[in-house]
C-alpha cells in the first residue's frame, strides 16, 4: 500500500511540483533561522553507496548496479575523511541512506556504520538493502547496527516476496530496527539520452532532486553525476560535482548550491513507468 501511494504521489507532477516547492521555502527559511541565530547549517539528507554494485539484476536500477560488474566499494579513509568534513560545515544531516547497489556486500560495511554514527550523533541512519543478505546481519555488522541505533530498510522485490516473515523474525529476534516496503512491482525510466530536457522544469516534479549524493570527497543534488557512467561513458557530469574539502566552503553556500538545478537535469525527464524484472546479464 505505501509504495502505491508512493508511487501515486511522484506520478503527479502536481503535487510533486508543490512539495518541492513547500520544501524549498521551509529550508531557505531554515538557513535564514540558523544565520541569524549563528548556528550551523543542517543538511537534511545526505545518501552513499556502500557498494556500487549488487546481487540484484533490476532492470532500469536508478543507480545503474545492475551495469556494475565488478566489486565498488567506498574507501573507508576517505568515507570518513569526507564525513568529518560535513561535520565541520553542518550542524547535523538529519537522515543519511547507505544505499548501492547492494549494501550488505561490503565487509567494511560496520566500520562505515560506526564512522557516520561518530560523525553524526544525532542523524536517521538507515541501510537500505534488497534483504536476500539479511543473514548477514549478525557478529560485528550486528553490533555496529544496534549499537549505532541504524534501521535496516527492506526494499522488497520480487525475489523475496513471501519471505517477509522471517525477515520480521530475524530482526525481531536481534532487536534490529527495520522497516520494510510494500511489494515494488514497478520501476520507473527518467534518462532522456538527447539531452535536451530543460533543468528548471525537470527539477519541479523530480522526486530525486533533494537526494543529495556524496562519493569520494564530492557532492551533487542527486546520484546522476556520479552513476551515468555506468550507464554511457560518452556523457560526463563532472562538472556538477562539488569538492566539499574545497577552501573557504561554507555550509550555508552549499545548501544554496544544491538547491539549485544542474545541468545534467537536461538528461532528465518525467517518470515513465514499467513492471518490475529482471535484466538480462551482459
């Protein structure tokens, strides 16, 4: 039921449009209430691979897994350089995802656990994963989780439909924090390959133009710029990656930057749907 609603919601480009435009007045304001205040910036969402790749073949991945064929994981040392550095410039990230492709792949995944819990006290951390891994979740990655206070998110695909049970039971079972979606019977195609959408209004009903994307030292208002390459390595979004161990950078300038839309918007364009399968292997 919820991703019905989810998904009624981000086909309506109405009301996508609207809430964009709620959101954006409410976090100007924000920044506005913190300057004066002279208190840090807070940055509400913030997303990281914690694998690039996956064990799930989706067609139409929004981050282009299923086209990564070799083991990607974030350097640990630069994953927390990176985070002590948004520390520095924001008083909190209110929600952080580790995402991919498939985050459970990652051995390292409980040092990156215990690195954004240390960087952000306060932050909703969640893990989200497509649960065929959730075995996985005992020894250290068990105690990272609790101790850390994460929640494991269950994107539920076809493959795992009918198993919701003992997912609920080995959560329950660990004390682990979970949530888990509805059935995902669709996925949506967003690429326009010409190139010629126009940014502005691409960026009014896009439901990914707040998942603010961090990878190696750099940020950008969505995953796009650091995913596309999967995808065509004659498109380059280079240009839209922003260095946030750049001198002088000031947390209130980079929330404005990100509010902004990009460029690479233009490759961009309104949600056209598709069932949910299986891609074909390369």
């Amino acid at each position: 039921m919820t991703h019905k609603i989810v998904k009624m919601f981000i086909s309506s480009s109405f009301v996508v449009a609207l809430y964009l435009k709620l959101l954006h007045i409410f976090l100007r304001l924000d920044d506005f209430a913190r300057r004066a205040l002279k208190r840090k910036p807070v940055l509400h969402y913030l997303e990281l691979h914690a694998a690039s790749h996956c064990n799930l073949n989706c067609k139409g991945c929004f981050h282009f897994s299923n086209l990564v064929k070799t083991n990607d994981f974030p350097d640990v040392k630069q994953y927390a350089r990176d985070l002590s550095r948004l520390g520095r410039l924001y008083e909190n990230i209110k929600n952080i995802r580790l995402l991919g492709g498939e985050p459970l792949l990652n051995p390292e995944l409980p040092m990156l656990i215990r690195q954004t819990r240390k960087a952000f006290p306060r932050a909703n951390i969640h893990v989200v994963s497509n649960g065929i891994l959730y075995k996985k979740l005992e020894g250290e990655l068990l105690e990272a989780v609790n101790a850390c206070g994460v929640t494991i998110h269950i994107s539920l695909y076809k493959p795992m439909a009918g198993r919701t049970g003992e997912l609920k039971q080995h959560f329950k079972a660990r004390k682990i924090r979970y949530g888990i979606s509805g059935l995902i019977l669709n996925f949506a195609n967003y690429i326009n390959t010409k190139g010629d959408s126009i940014p502005s209004s691409v960026i009014r009903q896009c439901p990914a133009s707040r998942c603010t994307f961090l990878h190696s030292g750099h940020i950008a208002r969505c995953p796009l710029p650091f995913t596309i390459g999967h995808f065509s390595k004659s498109i380059s979004m280079k240009d839209e990656w922003i260095n946030i161990h750049e001198e002088g950078l000031d947390g209130f300038a980079l929330n404005k930057t990100l509010r902004k839309p990009m460029a690479c918007c233009r490759y961009c364009r309104k949600l056209e749907w598709f069932d949910w399968e299986m891609g074909r292997e390369a």
